[in-house]
C-alpha cells in the first residue's frame, strides 16, 4: 500500500546535534569484556568516590513513603536550606534536574536563532549543545593555556550576544580562574553591555577547591544582576544518581528560569537527599581530603611516569598520553574505565577522575603497564 506521508523533518540545528556521550556505564564494560563488575574500577564521569552519604541514604529512606505524589515544585525546604546556608532570599534560588538542568534554563530561557553564545574552547560540551538546541550561534573563543581566556571571550561579545558560560574550576581540563580575574570580566561586560548579556558561573567543582581560592561567586551575584551561579550536588556531595543542582542569581533571571522550568524537575528523594548532605560537613570536610590526597597520588605517578598534564583544581586530572583511544581501549581490556576527550578537542589526552586510594593505584599499575609495552 502506497503512502504520500511524507518523511519527519526536525529543524536543521536539532538533527546537527551530536548527542551526549556519557561515561561508560561498570555493568556495559563488564558485558563486552567479560569482566566481573566487581573488579571495574570506574574513574571516567567524576563522581564522588565516597558514594551517596549515610545522612541522604536516611532521608531518602524516610522519603520514600511520600512517593504517592507529587515533589514539593517550588522545593520550598531545599530552598531554604540554601537560603540560609548562602544567605540569599529563595527568590534568588532555582533548583535543577542536576546543574545540568540549569544549563539547559538558561539557554532556553535566553537564546533563540539570530542570538549567540561565548564559551571557551575545551569547555562542558553542555554549553556547546545546549546553544545548539536553541539554533543560536556558537562564538567558542580559543583557550589559553586549556583554561578560559577572559580578555578574549570578553571581546568575542557581539551585539547578538545573549549569554556566556564559565566554568570554574574547568571541566575537562580542570583550570581555576581567580575571583579578581572573575570581577574583573563581570565590570567589564556590565560596563559595555550592562544587563544584556547575562554570564553564567558554572562551579559545580567548587567544593573542591582550596578555600582560599574559592570564589566569593554569591557576593558577585549581588553585585551584578546579570550573573547567574550554577552548582551541583552530584560531585562532592556524592548525589550524582539523584539529580540535584541549583542557581543562584537575581529575581530577574530567576523569574525566567521558571517560566520554562519544568513544575516537578526535582523529585521528592532528591530533594530530601540534597537538605541532609548540605547539613553534613563532615561528609563534604572527608570528600575534600580523599580528593586532596587521590590528587597528589595520579599527579605524582604522571610526573614519575613523564607524562605531561594540566595541573588540576577539580576532581579530576587531564593528562597527555599520545595514542588516547589505545591506551583507553587498553585500559578498558584490564578493567579500568576513564573518559576519553577527543570530542573537546583534545584527542591526545585522557580525563581520570579521581577515586578512592586502591582504585586510583588500579589505574596508575594498568597505565604503566600498558606505556612499557608500548615503549618496547
């Protein structure tokens, strides 16, 4: 039987789209290789290596029961957590499916065709498909030395302009850019621009960072109304698989992030899980010194190795191994699964993230292994 249907037509932006490549799920690699699961060390997507703490597990527990309806929509006790632990009014607060989510607000809210976006190369691929999705135009401004060039993203800014995005510290390269470098930018767009263009922060690897050397990213947004902060529960607070970030920014930015967020984006195990690890220090105090401590351990064996990397401010480290996708098929072959970046532009280099003592020793032992019957 003859059909005069014609065939689906999407816009030309959404089928340019390359889909998000996540990290290797544990249970595929061990369906490929034949590995017992239990023996895959999984350093590849930046979770916490701590897991999900025991505070969140109990709120989750008790959280279950509620599950019948629907979650909190305006997420009024995350709110106001965040509230008082950030001292902002909820107002100020929008909450997302993971920061993620967040991302993906503002460039809905903020870009259509005929507008554009600034982000750096090497920077989240998110920013890249989330500009995408909207069919604006990408200005992706070279790095400098793998980090944001501030100077140059500043005088990338066209009249089509609409939004920027920063993430601090990096992810995949893991650089830091200071807060006189960041409040020096932010005058500088508001003096050429004012409110017109609106920059996002992107730290969801804050929690990371010494504190010295963390931003005072909320003093900034109250300063300047067309910042907005983006951060994350997935990382240091081990909630990866529940899905939780927030924004911080101005009434006038979050009035729009509503307007097309989704009136249930965070569900109600999430939303319990987030109250209690944003009460629990001693869990965030232990996920920094694990991360301190795994940090110094890949760095020292990359250095002893003689292999180049980018000294990193996250839960991560970028290091240069030459034939990547070998070395990562290798590492595959032996159980261990880290991220290949050929897709940020850096085909030479794999991002490990930073796990638990015997698992980054697991990696490190594979890694020389694999560089010495290379090199024979």
């Amino acid at each position: 039987m003859s059909s005069n249907h014609s065939a689906l037509v999407a816009p030309s932006h959404i089928s340019a789209i390359a889909p998000y490549q996540a990290g290797k799920p544990i249970e595929e690699l061990a369906r490929e290789f034949g590995i017992d699961p239990a023996e895959i060390v999984k350093l590849a997507s930046n979770e916490n290596p701590l897991g999900m703490p025991p505070s969140a597990q109990k709120a989750v527990t008790a959280a279950i029961n509620g599950l019948g309806r629907y979650p909190d929509p305006a997420g009024f006790e995350l709110k106001q957590a965040l509230s008082d632990r950030y001292d902002v009014p909820q107002s100020w607060l929008t909450l997302g499916n993971g920061s993620n989510d967040i991302l993906e607000l503002v460039a809905m809210a903020l870009l259509e065709p005929g507008t554009s976006c600034v982000y750096s190369q090497h920077a989240f691929v998110v920013y890249k498909l989330s500009t995408q999705a909207r069919g604006a135009r990408h200005i992706v401004v070279p790095a400098r030395e793998y980090g944001h060039d501030l100077s140059a993203m500043l005088e990338a800014i066209d009249d089509t302009t609409r939004l920027v995005f920063i993430a601090n510290p990096n992810n995949p390269t893991g650089t830091y850019l200071s807060n006189a470098a960041l409040e020096s930018f932010l005058a500088e767009v508001a003096k050429r621009h004012g409110t017109r263009v609106t920059v996002v922060l992107d730290e969801a690897y804050n929690e990371f960072l010494e504190p010295e050397l963390r931003v005072d990213s909320i003093g900034l947004v109250k300063k300047y109304p067309n910042l907005l902060v983006s951060r994350s529960f997935s990382k240091a607070y081990g909630l990866a698989g529940l899905r939780v970030g927030f924004a911080v920014a101005q009434p006038v930015l979050t009035d729009l992030l509503n307007r097309v967020r989704q009136p249930f984006n965070v569900n109600s195990l999430a939303q319990a899980a987030a109250i209690a690890a944003l009460k629990d220090q001693d869990f965030l105090a232990r996920s920094f010194a694990v991360n301190r401590d795994g940090k110094k351990q890949l760095q020292n064996a990359f250095t002893q190795l003689g292999l180049k990397f980018v000294p990193s401010f996250a839960n991560f480290v970028l290091v240069h191994v030459g034939d990547a996708a070998r070395i990562n098929l290798e590492l595959l072959k032996r159980g261990v699964i880290v991220r290949p970046v050929a897709g940020d532009g850096l085909p030479e280099w794999l991002r490990v993230s930073i796990g638990l003592p015997e698992e980054n020793q697991k990696f490190i032992d594979a890694l020389t292994a694999i560089l010495k019957t290379s090199h024979k």
